[in-house]
C-alpha cells in the first residue's frame, strides 16, 4: 500500500517509515502537523493514512474530517497516546478505520495493517 504519516514527532513518523518498507508498503508522503495533513492527502492520494491524533494547530480529529470531505472512502488509522474509550468512540464515528495505540508493538503495528492491505 502507499501510504502517508501525519504525525508531529519526528522519532514515531522515522520509526514507521522504517517498519512499513519491511511490511511490503511505500512510505509516499509525510506531514509533522494536523494544518498539512489534508493537503498532502489531496495532492499524492495514498491508499491508507497514518495520523496522529494530538499535534499542533488542527488535530487529527480536525485533519480526519478534512480528509473525508475530499474522498469519504479514504482509509484513515489513527494513532495516539490518548487512551479513552471515549475519544475513541468518537474517532471511529467520524470515519476512521481503526485506532492504534501508542506505544505500538511491530506485532501490533502489522496487525492493523493487515486489514487494510
């Protein structure tokens, strides 16, 4: 799959362009904040979208709906330290495919992609 980061720490979105290569998925794109996300969405088109759910200037949240109001079949995990049913809940109702929480496993890392591929 080709992907996108979106995600305001340097060490996670490094971490994933590692691990994604040796899952079979191009890393085509990146972003280190909520305000890029939906253009570089728009401009390289991926098949799946990492994005964090807490940066700086929009959220994930915020980005997530900019996102699908430019494809709504876009496929959009997000990925977060924030641990909460209830925010979860919430990101799922606005259209994400699937949350992944920080700190991931490889194992669990592979796992969510999986069911996108």
């Amino acid at each position: 799959m080709k992907i996108i980061i979106v995600d305001d720490n340097e060490i996670t979105r490094d971490l994933m362009k590692t691990l994604l290569p040796s899952m079979g998925h191009q890393v085509v794109g990146e972003a280190c904040n909520g305000n890029d996300a939906a253009g570089v969405f728009a401009e390289l088109r991926p098949d799946l979208v990492l994005l964090d759910l807490v940066m700086p200037g929009k959220t994930g949240l915020e980005a997530l709906k900019e996102i699908l109001a430019i494809d709504p079949a876009a496929k959009v995990i997000m990925v977060t330290a924030v641990q909460q049913d209830g925010i979860s809940r919430e990101l799922l109702a606005a259209g994400a495919m699937a949350i992944l929480n920080k700190p991931f496993s490889y194992a669990e890392f592979e796992q969510v992609l999986k069911r996108f591929s």
